[in-house]
C-alpha cells in the first residue's frame, strides 16, 4: 500500500472515530435537517423515535409496530421519552470508534497483510451502511464522507489482495 493512500485510509478512519465520539456527545445532531419529525430511520424499516433530553420511563421500549403506519418495530418513549437518538449514537460509536483505530492502527503496521484486507473489507461494508442510513435521513455530509472512506477502504483493500 503506498504512503499517501495509507495515511489518507488512516485519516478517514480516525475521522470516523472522531464522529463516534462527537455523536456521544450530541446525538441530536445525527437528526439532520430534513428530518424535522426527531425520527432516525434505520435499515430494514425500523426507527428509532424519542425525545434526546427524556429520560425514559417504565414504559419506554421496544414495541412492535407502536406509533408506526407499516408494522415496523420502533423504539418509542412514553411521557418521559426514550433516548432513541442517544441508543442510535451509542450504536454507531460502539462501531465506528474500534473499528476506525483499528484501520487506522492497521494500514500501518501489516499494510499488505490478510488480517488487513478483512478489515478493510469490514470497513468499506461498514461504511456503505453509513451512506444507506445518512440518504435515509437526508444528511448530505455524512453520505458524502461516508461515501469518500469506503472508496478510499475500497482503493487500500485492492491494493491488499
């Protein structure tokens, strides 16, 4: 793998990791602008609804179809709200902090080896993921740099078989 093409897969990734934690922090910021109704949709029908400053109650959870027209699941708050934003932050974190330093670790100290070429490959899946989910919130910048690090993991990953 050449220099500039590890030093940019380790630059996206530790981006990634950045906004894992930075999602910790604010949640509500994964909301986007074009979702208007506090509702993050998700693969596979499912999404995730609740006020970011509740603090859930007895009867906050997952109920199957509960506030939605299609039967999807939804995680839903009753008076107090659940904190849907922050478990969807939460998730993303848990996913985007190990993996983008390990990526990050990795490029550098076996570039070519097969452990890497797996997790580049975990890393492209994991970022085209990223782009299906930010189209389906209407949040334009995280499909876009989602979209340029699973090219740039793409680039590294040929480069690694």
């Amino acid at each position: 793998m050449s220099l500039w093409l590890g030093a940019a897969n380790s630059l996206i990734a530790l981006g990634s990791a950045v906004f894992g934690v930075l999602a910790l922090i604010r949640p509500e910021a994964l909301k986007g602008r074009g979702n208007k109704g506090g509702t993050l949709v998700g693969c596979g029908g499912a999404s995730v609804r609740g006020g970011v400053g509740g603090h859930g109650g007895a009867d906050a959870g997952l109920r199957s179809g509960a506030g939605s027209d299609d039967g999807s699941a939804s995680v839903r708050g009753g008076a107090g709200g659940v904190e849907g934003a922050r478990l969807y932050a939460a998730m993303y974190a848990g996913r985007a902090i190990p993996l983008g330093l390990a990526v990050s670790a990795v490029v550098w100290i076996a570039p070519n080896g097969r452990a890497t070429a797996l997790l580049l490959g975990v890393a492209v899946a994991a970022q085209i993921a990223d782009v299906v989910a930010a189209v389906a919130n209407r949040l334009t910048g995280m499909a876009v740099g989602a979209a340029s690090a699973a090219l740039l993991h793409a680039a590294a990953l040929a480069i690694a078989l």
